[in-house]
C-alpha cells in the first residue's frame, strides 16, 4: 500500500489522492486501506512516518561516510536532507503537510523527532568544538536557522525558483553542488561566537 501510495503521489499528487485508486494499484480491495489505515490521513501519516524514517536513515549514512570531525557531520546531515528531499519529492512534500495528515499520530511524532535528532546532535558537537553551548535559547536559534535553510533551499528548488540559476545543469547536480555551496557559507553563521538576542524595543514617537 505504501508503494502503491508513493506511486500515486509521484503521477497524481496530493489532490488527485484516493483510497480507491491506491488499493487498485497495490492489488488489494477497496476496503484494504480502510481497514489497514482507517481512511486517506491515515494512510498519508503512514507514508509520512516512512519518509522521516528513511530521512533519518540516510542522515545516518551520510554521517557515517563523512570525516569524524565536527563540520564535517554537520553539514554531512544537511546534504541528506537537501538529498532526500530531491530524491523523494513526493514524500517529501507530503511529510510538512499537517493539514493531511494526523499529526498527533505517536509513529510520525517518533519517526520526525528521530530525523530532528540528526540535525541537532551534529550542530550540539560542532558548537561544543567550538566552546559554545549546546542548549539554551541560543543553540535553539541556530538551530532554527539550520532547518530553515536546508528545508528552504530544497523546497525552492522543487518548485523550479531556482531554475534561472539552475540552468542546464540537472537538479541533483546543481542540488550537490549549490547545496554544499550554500551549507559552506551557513557554517560560518551557525558556529559563529553567542551573540546575545537583540531586546525589544518599542519606538516612542516624539509628541509636540
């Protein structure tokens, strides 16, 4: 059913998902998926927690083949992540839209909190490397800044807004090589010295 539901997704997309063409695909009855997965959402969160499975797994393998020295794992995780995302449109896509699936379903809060995991143990080690702390306030906003940057780049670039840089070159070759470009300049942020949050501040106008 899970092959059968990426199959769809790759063709059809997210509107032009049923449960009934799913189950002719996978060979099995109209009341399969149903009754394996209670309806669409189900299904889709099933197929959601796969891909932050297999998410995680490769963020693990690139790690693995990568040098043992804290950069280097760092931006090891954000290749896989930009990797995945161009390998795996579909499900990729598919793994951010909340609004179709079931959110609070436990096996796709586990399976994303696995793939998180990835991408703030390798920025913990690398800001340790560096005498910076690992938690806090701080480290919560770089490592927003990270997620931002990988998810964004890739999501950009499944969309085709940045095929007027992209050029000729196919979207793997110019995702391996921007994308290793663009983690490159974001290290110098992400391990830059702890900078205090700028306060807010309101703006008083001068009366008369």
């Amino acid at each position: 059913m899970l092959d059968a539901a990426q199959s769809l997704l790759e063709e059809r997309g997210l509107e032009g998902f049923t449960l009934r063409e799913c189950a002719r695909r996978a060979g099995v009855s109209h009341a399969a998926p149903a009754h394996h997965f209670g309806d669409v959402a189900g299904l889709l969160t099933a197929f959601a927690a796969a891909g932050f499975r297999r998410l995680s797994s490769l963020m693990r393998a690139y790690r693995e083949a990568a040098p043992d020295l804290p950069e280097a794992q760092l931006r090891a995780v954000g290749l896989a992540y930009i990797d995945f995302a161009v390998g795996h449109r579909a499900q990729f896509q598919l793994m951010f839209r909340y609004d179709r699936l079931s959110p609070d379903h436990a096996e796709l809060e586990q399976a994303g909190r696995e793939a998180a995991g990835h991408l703030s143990e390798t920025l913990a080690g690398a800001l340790a490397a560096r005498g910076l702390p690992g938690e806090g306030s701080d480290f919560d906003r770089r490592l927003v800044l990270a997620w931002s940057a990988v998810h964004g780049f890739a999501t950009l670039l499944l969309e085709g807004r940045l095929n007027g840089w992209r050029g000729r070159r196919s979207v793997s070759g110019y995702a391996a090589h921007m994308g290793d470009e663009i983690l490159a300049v974001l290290e110098v942020a992400l391990l830059a010295p702890q900078a205090a949050a700028p306060a807010n501040r309101r703006v008083r106008r001068r009366t008369a």
